[in-house]
C-alpha cells in the first residue's frame, strides 16, 4: 500500500540511511512533494482543509458540527490554542494546560493570511 511504502521511506529519511545511499530517490521524492517530516505533513493537509472550507464558505470559521468535515474544527482550535500560547509566552506567562504548544511563526503566517 502507498501509505505504507511512505512510511517506510520516512523512517529511512528520517534514520540518515535514504540521503547517504540514495540521494537521487530524495531529490525526486522531494520534487513530487514529499514531506519529510509526518507531522508537517498532516498540518500541510489540514491547512489545505481549511482553504477549501474558506473557498466555499468565505470565511475560515469552521462551526462545530461541520458535517462535510468534522475534524477541522477540532484542528481550527488547536492552532486558536497553540496561537493563545504564543502570546501568552510572549507576555512571560505560562503556556495553557490544554495545549503547552506554541504555534511556529511559519504556521501562524499562512493562519493569519487566510484570515483565522
């Protein structure tokens, strides 16, 4: 299956062993967007997400029983969350409990220019 054959290249990547032995196979995973990084990768999709939310309905504020897609709001939140931490941190306060994470500047850019 794809996905498993991702993930294998993944923990290859991610163990050194694909870009010592097979620096081609990055370079053309690379060009056909391959993500490296998991994590990164399912934010890109669920950022994607949001842009199709924000192209139908004009706006990114997913409602709470959005039936087409039922985890982007619980995703909206998060980044709502790791954005609170950010300027809470920034103000020398703690990070909140329900999420200690801090959204990376490069995340909060795209966010904010789609208008969340």
């Amino acid at each position: 299956e794809l996905g498993d054959w991702l993930r294998t290249q993944r923990r290859k990547y991610n163990c050194g062993n694909m870009k010592a032995r097979s620096p081609h196979r990055v370079r053309a995973l690379e060009q056909l967007g391959i993500n490296w990084d998991r994590r990164e990768a399912r934010w890109a999709v669920m950022h994607d997400r949001l842009l199709a939310f924000k192209r139908i309905h004009g706006h990114a504020n997913v409602p709470q029983h959005y039936v087409r897609d039922p985890k982007l709001y619980h995703w909206v939140c998060i980044q709502r969350a790791e954005r609170s931490n950010l300027d809470r941190v920034q103000r020398g306060l703690p990070p909140l409990k329900a999420t200690k994470a801090v959204i990376k500047p490069e995340r909060l850019r795209l966010l904010e220019k789609i208008g969340l």
